[in-house]
C-alpha cells in the first residue's frame, strides 16, 4: 500500500472508516458470529492489533527515500529483490512500532 | 561503448504552464571518456542524468548505449548518488555484492571482484561496518565501487563530491580521479563546481540556466595528475567561468566565441 497509490486509493477508505468504530461496539456483533466463548475474544484482540501494524507500515513503506529504489534498480534488481532487500529492511522499524502498539491495544482489548 | 543523447527534452506541467528545463540537447561520449555536465543549479543537469539512468522519462528525444536505445533503468549505468544511498542496513561489503547478485555472477568470482574494488578503494577492514559508522571520504568510496561493481558501461555521478567541504573535496577528487584511473569507464558526472570539471574531466559540456541548452563543450587535454596552479590549468578556468556566466545569462554570446579564440 505504501508503494503503489492505487491500492492506497482503494484500501485506504476501508481501512480508515473501520477503524474509527470503537472497540466495545464490535462485541456484540462479534458475539453473532462466533458465539460467546473464547472466539470473540480472539478476533477482538487480533482485530485490534491489525490497524497499527498496517498504518505504521504504510508509513514506513512512504517515507523510504526514492533513491533507494532507483539505485536498486540502477543496479538490476527486480520487483522481488526491491521488496526483500529494500522495502522490508528500510521499513522493519517502523512496522516493529506498529507490532509494539498492537500488543498494547491488544492487551487493552483484552481487558 | 558510447552514449549518445539524441535531441532529449523535458517538460514539467504545472497546471497551465509548460516550463521547458532541457530543449533538443545532443551529444555523444566516447568510450573511456570523463564527460562533466557543469551548469548553474535550475539549468537541469540532474535532470538530464536522471533520464539517462532512466529514473524518469524524457518529454522527446532518446539516449542511446552502443546504438541501443534505453528507456528504464538498468546495470549497464551505475549511478553514484549525491548522498550516496548507501543501503544502511547492510553493511560494506553486502552493499557492495549486492548489484553482483542481482547480476547473477558466480560467488567465486563475486569474492575475487569484491577483494579487488576494496583494494582499489583502500577499505580493507572496512568491509563489516554500516554506512553509518563510516566517514564521508569513505562512504564515498564505497557508493563509488558499488556502482562499479555491476561492470556497468557508463557511471553515472550527480555532484558525488556535493555534501563534503572545500579541503576535503581536493582530496576526494584525486582519490576519485586515482580510482578512475585504475579502472578508466566511461563517466558522465554532473557538478557546479568549475575546479572540480577542470580538474577530473576529460571533457566539459556546459549548460545554460534557461531551457538547458549547451552553451560551450570545451575538451580538456591536460595530462594527468593535473597541476591546479598551472598556466593551462587556470586559462581553462578562466574560460569555463566566462562560460558559466554566459549560462546563467549575464552577458551575450559572443563572449564565449571571443573566449574560444583566445584559447586557440
């Protein structure tokens, strides 16, 4: 999402009005669906960790500098060397925050 | 190899008007040679070097390699960053196999070549370290034998000597004209600096501020390593700032003919 602006047109809107919704109002409808027991719990928990973690990322893919694409390209590199070896490494801290900060609002939707 | 830059030209569109930065621009390198693109800054030879390297496209025109024309970028053309982008999370030497891998050569031969550009570069024991624990005479050797690391056909530099000081930049250009030598591939290198063409160049193709048009192509024979205090030296100096004052355009035209007879 960070590197290509169509897929940031299309998934952004989706994202950014999901994640807006309040925690406590997806326990209801979370409960129709997996009935009561430990599967709402999980799905709250995980749910709740996913948006930092894609957030951070698509930051963290943006702010990577241009020049590191065009000297991996000017030095052969195709799209699957460009994402192991440069979007992955050149955006881990940031996707290392978002992790941080899922566990935090997990924990907080735990309780 | 020879590069050939045929009638290349670039328009930017803002939302109703066109500014021309490079208009009908031809030349050709010669294998082996040192060519600088020496301009004011605006006059668009980052520009130019960027569609040669392929990173944007041009508005017309085409640049060709040995007849062949390129349109993306690609490992025949290293290009040597103005801030180096050095990958930081790798170190020297993964930086520098890096465009070997990416070219496919075998690991034998890849440890051979990477013992030989350290060597040439004099960053023996260096190799383990990350850019960030480098100085900056080294990072620039290092973005330098990357580049050259893939074998590419035309090295491409963007004011590579851009971010160090005046004393520093003396001696990182004879640490880079010495690395050239070793190694004598074609250069295209972009800078504003007149000393610095004078002083690594083979040839100096000036640019002027508006529309990037070629104002003067002085070819510079002096032997190598280049005395700075020499007479010739300086009287290709003098020329090249007369030039550069036509390029942003203080004066006419016929200061650079009249300047040319002079150094006939």
């Amino acid at each position: 999402m960070g590197y290509s602006k169509g897929a940031m047109q299309l998934f952004d809107p989706l994202i950014d009005s999901l994640r807006q919704v309040p925690i406590m109002a997806w326990v209801p409808l979370t409960i129709v669906w997996f009935g009561l027991g430990d599967g709402p719990t999980i799905f709250l928990i995980a749910f709740s960790g996913v948006f930092p973690v894609i957030l951070n990322t698509v930051a963290g893919v943006q702010n990577i500098s241009k020049d590191y694409y065009n000297a991996a390209r000017s030095m052969g590199a195709g799209p699957w060397s460009i994402f192991s070896k440069i979007i992955v490494p050149a955006s881990l801290p940031d996707i290392l925050i978002g992790g941080r900060v899922a566990i935090g609002l997990g924990w907080m939707s735990v309780i | 190899m020879e590069l050939t830059v045929e009638g290349i030209s670039k328009n930017f569109k803002n939302e109703n008007t066109v500014q021309t930065v490079l208009k009908d621009l031809s030349f050709t390198v010669r294998e082996g040679q040192f060519a600088t693109l020496l301009g004011p800054s605006g006059c668009g030879k980052t520009t130019l070097l960027t569609i040669i390297a392929g990173f944007q496209a041009a508005s017309g025109g085409r640049v060709m390699i040995n007849g062949a024309q390129v349109t993306r970028p690609g490992p025949d053309r290293g290009f040597v960053f103005q801030n180096y982008a050095l990958f930081p999370w790798m170190t020297v030497r993964e930086n520098i196999l890096y465009p070997m891998k990416q070219r496919r050569v075998p690991a034998k031969e890849r440890e051979k070549r990477f013992k030989e550009l350290l060597a040439m570069a004099q960053l023996e024991g260096k190799e383990k370290l990350y850019p960030h624990q480098l100085s900056g005479g080294m990072k620039q050797r290092v973005a330098f034998i990357r580049a050259l690391a893939g074998r590419p056909e035309v090295l491409l530099m963007d004011e590579p000597l851009g971010a160090v000081d005046m004393q520093m930049r003396q001696s990182l250009q004879e640490d880079l004209e010495a690395l050239w030598l070793k190694d004598k591939t074609t250069v295209v290198m972009v800078t504003h600096d007149v000393d610095e063409a004078i002083y690594l160049s083979d040839r100096v193709i000036v640019m002027s501020a508006r529309e990037g048009k070629i104002v003067d192509d002085m070819p510079v024979r002096l032997p190598r390593p280049r005395d700075r205090k020499g007479m010739e030296y300086q009287k290709h100096k003098e020329h090249l700032a007369e030039a550069l004052k036509v390029a942003v355009g203080r004066q006419a035209e016929t200061a650079v003919t009249e300047g040319k007879l002079c150094l006939a």
